[in-house]
C-alpha cells in the first residue's frame, strides 16, 4: 500500500479533478469551434417584402424570396 497522508491525498484528489475539468473544457471548445455557423454578409439576403432572410449557397447579386417572390438584390455592406 503506498503511504500517504490525508492532506497529499487530498491534494492528489483536486489536482485530478481540475485535470478532469479542463481536459472537458478543451473538448467542449473544440466541438463547439467545429460546428459553429460561419456566415458571411454577402451570402445574406433580406426580403424588403416580407421581411424573409434566406442564405443562397451561389455568388449572385440578384435573386427571388422563396417566399413570396419577389425580386431581392444583395446589399452591400461598406466598411
């Protein structure tokens, strides 16, 4: 049996168990960071209509609202 005082098993106990922490922290910062949602301003269209934002997965510059068709144009943002 290894000999060890109460206060070194206690310390081993908490340094265990803030490895455990941060090896679950990582992890959780790491899932999030890869299936986070990246979108980018010039993929955004906003129907003046209706008032729908959909995403096209094409550069255009000129489209119709999947919902109520009418004409929408890419804005675009100056910084």
């Amino acid at each position: 049996m290894i000999g060890m005082s109460f206060a070194d098993a206690l310390f081993a106990f908490l340094a265990l168990w803030l490895i455990y922490l941060a090896v679950l922290w990582l992890r959780e910062l790491n899932r999030v960071s890869h299936s986070e949602w990246r979108l980018s301003n010039s993929r955004l269209f906003h129907c003046d209509k209706c008032h729908h934002s959909f995403v096209l997965k094409k550069m255009e510059n000129l489209t119709r609202c999947p919902r109520c068709n009418a004409i929408c144009i890419a804005k675009r943002n100056k910084l």
